[in-house]
C-alpha cells in the first residue's frame, strides 16, 4: 500500500528538548549533566521520565511545582517551548516532503499550550494536533485511531515517524500503519540499538532521509 500521509511525533522528533530539561535542571537545584543523565537512565530502565523527577527530588509533586513555577515566572518558557527548539532539519524536510506531494502532519503526547506553540512556528504541515487536545494519548489505540482519522487515510497509508519504540512505532505498527524510528534524542539513540527496532519499516538518523526513502504518492 502506498504511503500518502507522514505523522510526526514531536519531542525529540521535531523539538529539541535540551533547553526545557536544562531550565527543569536549574529549577530542582541539580546539574544539567546529572538530570540529563538520570533522564537517560529512565530511558535504558524502560521507565517514564516523570521517574526522573522523583529520583532527583523523591515526593516532588510535579503538578504543583509546575503551578509555582507559573506564579514565579509567568511570561518564561519554563517546561515549553518555541520556534529555536526546533532541530534545524525540520522545516526544509517537512517543506520537501509536501513539496513531494505528501500529507503532513504533527501528531505527539503535548499539553494544550504545545499547540498554540507550534501553530506559532508556521510549519509547512497540514494539520497539528496534541493528546491533550484529543483527550487520548500514546501509546493508547485510541490515538492512533485519532490519527487515521485526521488524515483521512486507512492506517496502512500512513508513516508515523517517532523517536520511541514503546510510545511510537510500535504502537504505530499495531495500529496498521507502516513506521520510522529516529535516532535522536536518548530514547531514540537506546531504542535503535534494541531488536524490536527490525520491525520498523525504516530506521532514520534525521528527517532530511525521508524524501530519499519514500516513493511520492500518484
């Protein structure tokens, strides 16, 4: 079946997220290399990193910090982000692939402010949705169910593009849909080093390889 539409997933696939780990770093008190690094750790241990803010700061109460942070500085990005965390080969591979005749689309687990956020960025896309928005998130069936729908495609027509096994393609690829894992970010770089990573339809290490790996649709 013929690929017709391509579904990105957003942290660590469009956005880079150094800088939004590094301000949380500052925030709990701690290094960026220690954060970054019990991040990672999450990763390779297959645990969440919500995980991470635990092991830093045990009975940290995220939801509450993140209100306090809001008080304290409510004009600053704090846990967001904008148009510089995006990687630099976004905006030239997404333009070529809808140059190529592809449906594009953003589709990740983000919060509602992600969406005006990345609206903000005037991407060359189609649509962008949020789990938030929709009210499911990954790796839930009900999320890709929203993405089919979106695209108005039956999921084998569609390439979901994802820097996770677990949250991204493999779920993806239960779904129907044909899937690239991305080597980027520290689940990415662990997750293609892993043998379920065989089964995606393509493993990339940056966006730019899409346009060359894909036939345009007719």
């Amino acid at each position: 079946m013929v690929i017709r539409a391509i579904v990105f997933d957003v942290g660590e696939t469009l956005i880079d997220e150094t800088r939004i780990w590094s301000r949380w770093a500052d925030r709990l008190g701690v290094s960026r290399l220690t954060f970054m690094g019990v991040l990672g750790g999450m990763a390779a241990l297959d645990r969440s990193h919500r995980d991470a803010f635990e092991v830093v700061r045990p009975g940290l109460d995220v939801r509450a910090e993140m209100a306090a942070w809001r008080r304290e500085d409510p004009d600053g990005l704090r846990e967001n982000f904008d148009g510089e965390d995006l990687y630099p080969d976004v905006r030239e591979s997404l333009a070529e692939l809808r140059k190529l005749g592809f449906q594009v689309i953003v589709a990740g687990n983000q919060p509602v402010q992600a969406y005006d956020a990345l609206v903000a960025m005037e991407l060359p896309v189609d649509a962008i949705y949020t789990s938030d928005g929709w009210g499911v998130s990954k790796p839930q069936p009900g999320f890709f169910a929203r993405v089919a729908e979106a695209a108005g495609r039956v999921p084998g027509e569609i390439l979901y593009v994802g820097d996770r096994l677990d949250n991204d393609v493999l779920p993806a690829g239960r779904a129907g849909m044909r899937t690239a894992l991305l080597r980027r970010g520290p689940w990415g770089y662990l997750h293609a080093d892993r043998p379920e990573a065989a089964g995606c339809d393509f493993v990339i290490d940056g966006l730019g390889e899409l346009a060359g790996l894909l036939s345009p649709p007719s």
